[in-house]
C-alpha cells in the first residue's frame, strides 16, 4: 500500500509542474512581449505586471509540489508550503492589480 500512495503523490507533483510550466510559459510571454491569452485581454491593463504576477504563481506551485509532496521532513515541509503559499498569494495581489478598474 505504502508504494501505491507514493506512486499516487509523483503522478500528482508531475500534474502540477506540467501546470506551472504552463503558466510560468505564459508569465514570460506576458513579460517579455506584452502579449496576454485572449481570455484576459479585455481586463488586464498591464500585461508585464501580469506576467510577473504569472511567474510567481508558477514558482509557488513548484514549490507546493516540491515541499508539500516529496519532502518527508514534518518542519520543512511546513516551512516549505507556508512559504508557496504566500508566493502564490503574493502572484494572485499583483495579478490583481495588474487588472483595470470596473468602471462606475
């Protein structure tokens, strides 16, 4: 049973690097040349600072993989997924802000 649940946490960690790939792809595209999904381009008035915003939500979700799931170590762990934790809030604030004011 022990080595199925291990399987099970690498298929999971695997899932969540292919994602943050994806958004850490997009992060650069967004800093280096301005250019924003079509999703998102009628509400985000700073595409550079979106990207950066990308960047580190991509980052903190390495790091929610990293920590929370291969690390074995109780205290580093916490330490680990507080710290992606705040990265990732700190990315969703600035993407936020990145965002134009809904008009009045």
């Amino acid at each position: 049973m022990p080595a199925a649940r291990g399987t099970m946490k690498l298929y999971l960690a695997l899932a969540l690097v292919l994602f943050a790939s994806l958004v850490f792809a997009s992060g650069v595209a967004a800093v280096t040349r301005g250019w924003v999904l079509p999703v998102n381009r009628r509400t985000i008035h700073r595409p550079r600072l979106h990207g950066w915003g990308q960047l580190l939500i991509a980052f903190a979700l390495c790091c929610q993989a990293v920590f929370g799931l291969m690390i074995s170590d109780i205290p580093t762990r916490q330490w680990g997924t507080l710290t992606g934790s705040a990265l990732l809030l700190t990315g969703l604030l600035i993407m936020g802000l990145s965002q134009r004011a809904p008009r009045p």
